[in-house]
C-alpha cells in the first residue's frame, strides 16, 4: 500500500526471497508497481476502494509504505486473519502524529518537545502563545516534510497555519504545534521488533532536513554511549507499545539535556537509504522483509561507513524526466547511485539518492561531502 521509492526497494528484497507482490498506490507506474507482479490504482484514503482489492487478491499481507491511506480498514483485516504490517494499531497510530505523539508523553512518559494542537485559526494563534516562538508547526498526518514549517515572528502565523492546514494528507486539517528544542543533531534509529527473536537496533543514523524533508544521512553517527542507551530504551518502549514486527524509523533530537522523541515510522525510513551503500549486514528493506515474514535475524552489524544524499527535481514536469549527469556521477570510487524511476517531477521533489561509502573508520564528514558532489552532477528536466 504505497508504491514509491521504499516501496520500491522492499517489493525488490521481497522478489529475492520469492515474495508475489501487488503494489497499489493513488497513481500509475509508481516506482514500486514497476518491479512487482501486479499493481493496482486506487484511492486508498476510500475504505471501499481498499476492500475490493483486498477481497479480489486475498493477500497473506499488507504493508502500508505511506500516511495517507484509510487505516481504520486494518482492524477488519486482522480480523480476517490477514497480518498487517508491523499492526493494525501501528499503523493507526503512527499515521496520526497526535495519536503517537500523545502515546510517547502521556502514556509512556518519554521526553519530548512541548505541544499542543489546533483545530481552527483561534486555536492556532492561542497555541503558538503558549508554546513561544521559535515554534515548528505540522499537520497531523503528512510526509516528506510537507505542511510543516518554522515559525519565527509574529508575521509567520497565519501563514503557517494555512500552509498546514492545508498542506497534509488525507482529510486532517487539525495541526500540532511543537516547541523549538534547541539540538546539535538528528538521528534515526531504526529499530527490529521480531517474531522470533529480540528486539535489535541498527548503529545510528545521522540526517539533516530542509523544509522539513531529509536531504542527507550519514551511518554511523556520532553519539555517546549513554545517549544511545536512553533512545534505544525510548524505541524499544514505543515499538512495544504499538506492536507488532517489522522496521521502525525512530527519530529523536540529541540536546544537551539528553534526548528527544521526535516522530516515528511504522516502516523502512527515506533517511535509512544509506544502508542501501552496505553500511549494515542487510539493508533497512531486507530487515523489514524478514521481520515480517517472522524470518529470525540473528544479529545487525556494522560493516562500512556510508552516507547519502538526495537528488532532487528543481522544477515541474508533468512528462517522464530526462536525467543528465549519470555519466559524471559514476565516475566516483566506492559509490553508487539510485533512480528512483517517478514518472514526473514537482519542484524539491526526491528522484533519486547518491551513495558512499568506505571502511568503518572512515570519517562520514569526508562520505557526506563526496555524496553531496555526486548528487549535484545528476540534473533532472
């Protein structure tokens, strides 16, 4: 459910373990529904949309890859003896920011920013009071940093709210409000909760984000030992807490008072996209497939060092993309690069990542610079 570029590289680990998949999504030659056995175009924000394909193809499972797709239907599919990936409560929960980020402070008491929500303008403005400026505002169900941004004066707010009442998916308008901590880095944690085996952690990820997308991420990244203890006890309470199996995204904020619960994925995450340079043993998306398919992974170790970076479309193109600059871009030594294969481009939209890696040792400063060079050789028009 969801058919782009993670989606993409999970059906491709799926295919290697002899995997039937259908890839459906909301349009047509979706960078995942080019490499599975079928596909299918639907509006998966419609509940009855969702039931005929599900009736039609009677899937073992359902992997939903994005937000916007009418999750309360996975509580009837659990019940139909269909596995939902990692859970129907996963996947309800986390495609609503309130509802996870409620769960984490309320519930499980983790350290998280202050916060409040909005439903209406009045709210809105009462809320950025009491939460102070800098604030980040977001809607409640959005991805790739869409609806979200920084409010820094008193001249930003309506602005703010109109780009994030309007700017989610789905039919959310309500928006949360968030207090600007003041952090030196961001990591992704991807964490593997498993059938058949303990709960493990892949080394951390470093990322960077502009307009509220990832732009660039580094493995492995730099953070003490008694931080990394703290998010990985934050991560193993909130997957707990939501169950099931499968790859989760956890992001926190490193600050000098310790760490931050950002946000959490119910899936492989856009900023592990470096493990596709062989940081890890397996990837993000070989780790998801074989969590769900209840396949024990013994272990997750650190093999290179690597980073990423994004190669994005700097205008609209509603034709397929001409790419121009590969020939430049592969000239680089231990390095990659990956198209994602989107059949038109929206100015900031992600078309593909550039890979590089070296030995463990290696500084992710120097990989994150030559990533940085590789992707801007790519051009897309």
């Amino acid at each position: 459910m969801g058919s782009g570029e993670l989606g993409k590289e999970f059906v491709i680990a799926a295919k290697r373990l002899g995997q039937y998949v259908v890839a459906a999504d909301s349009y047509n030659n979706a960078p995942a529904q080019q490499v599975a056995d079928e596909r299918e175009v639907i509006n998966m924000l419609s509940g009855d949309e969702l039931d005929k394909i599900a009736a039609k193809h009677k899937p073992d499972i359902i992997v939903p890859e994005i937000e916007a797709i009418r999750t309360e239907r996975f509580y009837d599919y659990e019940k139909q003896g269909i596995q939902v990936v990692p859970s129907a409560k996963a996947a309800n929960f986390t495609m609503n920011r309130k509802a996870i980020r409620d769960l984490a402070a309320k519930e499980l008491g983790l350290r998280t920013a202050p916060y409040k929500y909005a439903l209406n303008i009045e709210e809105f403005h009462s809320a950025v009071r009491e939460i102070g400026l800098p604030c980040v505002v977001k809607p409640l169900m959005s991805s790739s940093g869409k609806g979200q941004s920084v409010i820094k004066n008193e001249n930003e707010i309506d602005k703010a709210w109109e780009y994030a009442s309007t700017g989610g998916r789905g039919d959310y308008t309500e928006v949360i409000i968030e207090g600007f901590i003041n952090f030196f880095t961001e990591i992704t944690l991807l964490t593997v909760t498993q059938k058949n085996g303990k709960t493990l952690f892949c080394p951390p990820i470093g990322h960077r984000q502009e307009r509220g997308d990832y732009q660039e991420s580094w493995q492995p990244c730099v953070i003490s030992p008694e931080h990394l203890a703290e998010a990985r006890d934050m991560a193993a309470k909130v997957t707990a807490a939501l169950t099931g199996f499968g790859i989760w995204g956890v992001e926190f904020f490193l600050a000098s008072e310790g760490v931050y619960f950002s946000e959490l994925s119910p899936r492989p995450h856009d900023t592990g996209m470096v493990t596709l340079a062989g940081t890890q043993n397996f990837n993000e998306f070989e780790l998801h497939l074989r969590a769900v398919l209840g396949l024990e992974i013994p272990e997750i170790t650190l093999e290179r060092a690597g980073a990423s970076a994004v190669i994005l479309a700097e205008e609209e193109n509603p034709n397929q993309p001409v790419y121009t600059g590969i020939e430049e871009a592969v000239k680089y030594p231990k390095s990659d690069i990956k198209i994602f294969g989107k059949p038109n481009t929206r100015k900031y939209r992600r078309m593909g990542v550039a890979l590089a890696y070296d030995s463990a040792d290696t500084s992710t400063d120097v990989l994150r610079k030559k990533a940085k060079e590789i992707a801007d050789n790519v051009k897309v028009n």
